[in-house]
C-alpha cells in the first residue's frame, strides 16, 4: 500500500466521518473501499459500453446494399461479425 493525500470538501468530510464511525472503521478504511470499487467497476462497465457502442453503430451502418457483404446486414451483423474484423 503505498500513502495518498486527498483533498475533500467539508460536507463530504463529515459524510465519510460519520459513515466511518458508524461502521466502526477509520476514514483511510471507507476511502480505499470506494476507491478499489469505482476503479474495478468503472473498468468493466466503460469497456463493456464502448464495445456495445461500436457493435451498435457497425448494425447501424450496415445494410442489405452493403457493397463488400451483401448477405450481412443489421438482423445477423453480429453473427459475421468475426469475419469482418478480419
């Protein structure tokens, strides 16, 4: 573990004061928590967001007169998917 400072705004200090006390553990303790579970889920869900963008806008611009794939188009994209990325 390596030491970090943070600068916290006075209200949001006296949040994390009380939500430490109440669960019994110090300040350092609910900031690393908060910290680790933004970092992991915020990963996860921002590659998984940007996958599905571009999956939706590759469907979108695909169409039956698609001069390269004329048997591709919005209904089964992702199944020839693979093969595009080629």
């Amino acid at each position: 573990m390596e030491r970090t400072q943070v600068m916290l705004g006075e209200q949001d200090k006296r949040k994390l004061k009380t939500i430490a006390k109440k669960k019994n553990v110090s300040m350092a303790k609910i900031l690393r928590d908060a910290v680790s579970e933004y970092v992991t889920n915020r990963k996860v869900t921002t590659h998984f967001n940007q996958a599905e963008k571009l999956i939706e806008m590759a469907e979108n611009a695909v169409t039956p007169k698609h001069d390269y794939y004329p048997y591709i188009n919005s209904s089964n994209f992702r199944k020839y998917l693979p093969e595009l990325l080629d």
